[in-house]
C-alpha cells in the first residue's frame, strides 16, 4: 500500500471515528429550542440532519429564525441548550 492509500485509510478511519462521537441528540441543532428546518427525529428518539452532507451555510429555523450552519467543531467551545448532552464535548472533556 502506498503512502497515499495509507493517508486515504487514515483520514477515513478519523472521520469514521469523530463521526461516531455524535449521540445524535439534535440539542445543535436547536432539539430542544428552535430546531433547524431540516432537523428530523426518529421514532428511537435520535435526530438527523435531513440534508447532511448539503448542510453547512445559512438556513432557517422552524420559527424563521435565520442562521449559519458551520462544522461542529466550530461551536464546541461555545454553550447551547442541551449542550451537556453533546458526544463530542463529552469526549473532549469540554463540559
């Protein structure tokens, strides 16, 4: 395996990995608020994002509220509603 291949594998392995800290609690997405427009609940009670890989830029809330959707990473030093709910701060110790 070249040296390309192997970065390929890492990256995906990463991604595979960070992705899987979500809970899929919706709380930044605005669960517990004022939920973004495409935010969708299950009947298991997880959420997902309706547009996912489309999903960064401005979009609005239920109530119309206009607002950015950025990567995760970009809030996490921030607080929300139901942030303690938040798989990635639970694992980077940020609560």
């Amino acid at each position: 395996m070249g040296d390309l291949a192997r970065y390929r594998k890492l990256q995906k392995q990463n991604f595979t990995k960070w992705e899987g800290m979500c809970g899929n609690c919706g709380a930044c997405c605005g669960a517990l608020d004022d939920p973004c427009e495409h935010l969708r609940k299950r009947p298991s009670g997880q959420y997902f994002c309706a547009i996912y890989t489309k999903r960064y830029g401005m979009h609005k809330t239920v109530s119309g509220a206009k607002f950015k959707c950025v990567n995760i990473r970009e809030i996490l030093h921030e607080r929300w509603k139901g942030d303690e709910c938040c798989g990635y701060k639970q694992h980077l110790g940020l609560l």
